[in-house]
C-alpha cells in the first residue's frame, strides 16, 4: 500500500506531488523547495546556488589623468542646412 510501512503504521509524506522542475510524479518526502526559486523539486533535481551568485563586484575607477570633457552637444535649426551645402 502506498503511504503505508506496514498495515498498522501510516509513513507521513507519502502523498505524490509534481517536481515543479522535471514535472515527474514524485513522493511529496523526496522533494525540497528551493530557497533561490522557491520551487518544489525533487532532491535529484534541486540547483544548488553557486558561491560566486554573492561576490559583490568591486568599484573600478576607469577615469585618467588628462581627461579632455566632452564639448557640449549643438544641434541645428529647421532649414539651417540646404541641398547645396552637401
């Protein structure tokens, strides 16, 4: 019998539920939820996060000495520029 060690004693999870990631029918005690995507998931399915998912990156400072600014931008007017000037 399903859900049952023995005639007299009931196995508690032993309800079938879907792996929200292979969609197989598995065992509701076999599965976990993910703590990343809060999915329910098999135990042979389950992503663990990486250690370099939560590195900060570090502050670079990419300006140097010298630095010439940028010139302001100038646009022109209606019919300021003719089929001649070309």
């Amino acid at each position: 019998m399903a859900g049952y060690k023995n005639a007299n004693e009931y196995e508690d999870g032993g309800g079938y539920v879907l792996c929200q990631r292979s969609g197989y029918k598995v065992r509701r005690k076999d599965t976990v939820i993910e703590s990343r995507t809060r999915l329910r998931v098999h135990k042979d399915w389950v992503d663990p996060e990486h250690p370099q998912d939560h590195i900060r990156a570090k502050r670079d400072k990419q300006t140097f000495r010298g630095r010439v600014p940028e010139p302001p931008d100038r646009f022109l007017d209606i019919n300021q520029v003719k089929a001649e000037d070309f």
